[in-house]
C-alpha cells in the first residue's frame, strides 16, 4: 500500500521525487500525482493533527471513495449462509451481484466484498463458524481416565474404557463404556455413535491408533481395512489426525477432558458390577451434559445441535455395519475358494487370480481389485461343504483349466483298473462333478508319495470295504500300510506236510 503519507513529508523537506520513489518503494509517477492532488486539495505537511491515513486517502481521491449507490452485502445473512455446507465466498458474492443487478444497484467487487466480509467476521468471531460447518467433522478418542466395574465372583476392580464422540461444530457428544480397545469394540463405537446422532458426518478424524490406521504416513496414512470398510458403509471419509497434532481433533480433546469430570469423576462413587449397569448410569449424565448451557454463548450442545447440524448429517444406510474379517485367497482350477475350510465358487474367468474376500456372520463376499464379483450365504455345520453357482462354471473346462473327469479317468486308468474305479466313485459323489476334482487331484499326489503300485493296491482294498470309497480311507490304508499286508489264501486240507505242526486226533484223547 502507498505510503501517501511519508510521500509528503520528504516532499515537504525538499527531496526529489527519484529519491521519494526509491525510499517509498513507488513509482515517480505516483509520487508526481501525490504531490499533484495534495496541492490541489490543498494539504501540506503537516498534516492536521488526528488525520488517519484513510481520511489522508479520501481527502487526496474523493472520487475513489464508494459511491452511495452500491448496496451493502447484509453480511448476518452470508455468516448463516458460510455456516452450511458447500458454500463459499465466491458462490455467495455471485448471488449478491444477481441480486443488485435485479435491483439496479452496484455491487462491491469481489475483492471489496470478501475484505468488508473478513472485518465483520472479525468482530463477530465468526470464523469458528466458517472452520467447523454443521455436519462436517466427527471427532472419535479413546478417554485417559477409565471408569471401574467390580467383578461379582472375585471382588477384582476392571478397568472400563471410555469411548468419545463429538461433533465439531455443535460440540455434540456421544459416550459410551467397553472392556477393552480393541478393533471390535472400536468399531462397535463408531457404529452405536451414529445410531445416537441418527446421521453421519462427511468426515471422521480418530487418532493415530492401530485399530484404525495401519501406518501413519504424513501425506497418505493407511488406513486399517476394516475401519476402511466400515466408513465405506457410511459413506464417509477418515482423515486421521496427525501425530501430536491434538489441535487437528481440538473438540473431542477438550470433550474428553470435560467428560473425565462431568460423567467419570461424577460415577467414582457409585459401584457397578456389568458394563451394561455402567453404560445405563453414564445416558443420563450425558444428557445432562448435551443440555448444560455454553457459558460463553447462549444455547447447549443439544440446542445447537438441534437447530443447526442435526438437519446436515449425511442419512444412514438401511442396515448398521456389522463387523467383518478379510482375508486373501486363490481360486483354485475348480473355480473354488476356501474359507474356514468351507468352499465356494466364483467366476470361472478368476481360476489362479487372487481375491479378496469379506467375511461376515452371514455372507461371504468376494472382490477382485475392489469389485465385488461374487457372494454366498455363509455355510455352516460339517467340514468340507460347497456353496456353487451353477453360472461360475465354464462352458468348455478345457479352455479354462488343465483337468477335467477324462483326464482325472484316463489318469486313473494308467495306474490301474481299481484306481479307475475309485475316482469314479469319488467325482459321482458330488452334486456338482468339480467339486471332487480337488479329492482326485489329492489321489495323484498320493501315488507321487507312496508309489503307484502301492495305490492301486489301496485302491482295491478299500473297494473291498465299500463300493464308494473316499481319498480319506485311501490315504488311511496307505498312511497305516494295510495295502502291504498279503490276504491269506485258502490252503486244500490234503497233507500236514504243510503246516509247521499239526496235533492229531490221539492228542486229544479222540481214539477212533
């Protein structure tokens, strides 16, 4: 800015306007038409005792001065409208100028807009409003202190934690007591947390924990994959706080410090035998604390968050999340996965690609870089099961994958005929023949191990047993040796010159 002021005090002692320029930093032409206007309007050095560089101003440019006819932006109106999510400066002096052009005014310009709007901001404190829109920010924290439940058998004192939640722009907040921090419990929180609020923020900022943020990186933190799918499911984003940054989660920080007080310190007396006594007795000392009155501005947590953010949560979904585990798996050339030694299908095109999948109490899900390409009802009882969708299968196996019943059969038949026999029986003992081709894929490994000879041999011994036999009993006969032992053939009862010794009739006192 032009220091109009400084221009005419070196004039006044007769320096040059170069050397003017030079010390003000300003163009010679700007010095020339200071000392210009200030002879016309009549303003020397000194200047009146009280004049302020803004009544300098006006009296050197009285034309720069806004004209009366511009219209004064209603800046109470645009603080509400800050307040909402979305809205910008930008967008609302957009709809000022629309509004002064129906009206045949002359708005500020943007400029003029944003540095009168900064100085009402400023006055009002409104900026805590602009950071912190309705809606915006779910703070989550684990509290220091921790309540006490007494064990009934053993009298032992347990250490109960305290989960926080609280809304960052009505400062809202949630409570509520588990047994440990764990990933379960953690979750459990945040899905409890948005039941109470009956809405979602677009954003959650939880701590650098390990049940949510795998690695802490500074520009992209990892974070964990169930936490992941969990803010998925609520359509929300996690934008971690950042290591001993407490300020980045300022209101859960002083919500804890406040809830260590007005709920953990208040309960100290009291004794409580199961976490559902304890979580029963914190509800209504945190309706209290919702509804206690701001000291330093009018209204409650409660009443702020009534009129003010309630309505600029995100929906929740139809269903709360419910806790899933991840794993990775392979499917196999029967286009099978195995999960928790159940087994079940996914598109042939997947055979050797590795997937993801996502196990709940109900449902596996599985997907393949992000995209869900299939799911099963869970199954559950005897080992071994298969869950198949008849359209997973490939029209031609030959084209897809390296073995089929002919070849398993042909296989068998080169071992011999009791080997073929078996897997037949094995591939005939499904619902679905693929599903046997991993009991015949074990049965070739078996004659790798034992030799061939030896299977074959089992093979007959166990088709002996049953007309059906499984991997298992084969494996079983050759694993114990059974397939070694020579069966007794029947000897003809002509002469005892084959036994080693015989005892006759007259041993036992049979005299004929």
């Amino acid at each position: 800015m032009t220091n109009y002021r400084e221009i005419l005090r070196l004039n006044s002692q007769g320096i040059s306007q170069r050397s003017i320029s030079a010390s003000c930093e300003c163009s010679r032409n700007t010095v020339s038409n200071t000392i210009k206007r200030a002879e016309e309007q009549g303003i020397s050095w000194p200047l009146p005792k009280g004049m302020s560089d803004g009544d300098l101003i006006e009296g050197l440019f009285p034309e720069r001065q806004v004209s009366s006819s511009r219209r004064l932006p209603d800046y109470d109106y645009i603080h509400k409208e800050m307040a909402k999510n979305g809205v910008t400066l930008s967008l609302v002096w957009n709809e000022y100028c629309e509004t002064c052009r129906l009206s045949h005014e002359v708005p500020f310009m943007y400029t003029q807009f944003c540095k009168y709007y900064r100085e009402y901001a400023n006055v009002s404190k409104a900026t805590m409003h602009i950071n912190r829109k309705p809606g915006e920010l779910l703070e989550v924290d684990w509290a220091g202190k921790t309540a006490t439940i007494i064990d009934r058998d053993t009298g032992e004192a347990i250490n109960a934690y305290v989960f926080v939640a609280a809304l960052s722009s009505s400062q809202y907040a949630y409570v509520e007591a588990f047994l440990s921090q764990n990933q379960e419990n953690w979750i459990a929180a945040h899905v409890n947390a948005y039941q109470f609020f009956g809405g979602v923020t677009r954003i959650l900022v939880p701590d650098n924990l390990k049940t949510g943020v795998e690695k802490t990186l500074w520009y992209t933190p990892i974070i964990n994959k169930t936490y992941h799918d969990m803010a998925e499911h609520y359509g929300t984003a996690v934008i971690p706080a950042r290591v001993k940054k407490p300020k980045d989660k300022a209101t859960v920080e002083g919500t804890v410090g406040i809830i260590s007080t007005w709920i953990i310190a208040a309960l100290r007396r009291q004794k409580f035998f199961s976490l559902r006594e304890l979580n029963e007795a914190i509800k209504p000392k945190l309706k209290d604390f919702n509804s206690k009155p701001f000291q330093k501005k009018p209204g409650s947590r409660l009443s702020v968050f009534l009129e003010e953010e309630q309505l600029a949560l995100l929906p929740l979904p139809q269903a709360p999340y419910e806790l899933a585990t991840w794993k990775i798996a392979t499917v196999q050339f029967n286009y099978h996965i195995a999960v928790e030694k159940m087994f079940y299908s996914c598109p042939y095109e997947y055979i050797k690609h590795k997937v993801d999948v996502r196990i709940t109490r109900n449902v596996i899900e599985v997907f393949y870089n992000n995209h869900r390409v299939c799911s099963h009802p869970k199954l559950h009882g005897r080992e071994g099961q298969y869950s198949t969708v008849v359209e997973h299968m490939p029209e031609d196996h030959k084209q897809y994958a390296a073995w089929n019943s002919e070849r398993f059969i042909s296989w068998a038949k080169s071992v011999g005929p009791n080997t073929a026999i078996a897997v037949q029986a094995i591939l005939s003992s499904h619902k679905v023949e693929q599903q046997g081709y991993r009991s015949c894929m074990a049965l070739l490994k078996l004659a790798d191990k034992y030799a061939v000879n030896r299977l074959e041999v089992a093979c007959e011994k166990a088709l002996s047993y049953t007309p059906n036999p499984s991997y298992k009993s084969i494996q079983t006969i050759l694993k114990t040796g059974h397939d070694k032992v020579v069966r007794e053939e029947t000897v003809p009862n002509n002469t005892s010159a084959n036994f080693g010794f015989t005892r006759g009739a007259d041993y036992y006192g049979r005299n004929s």
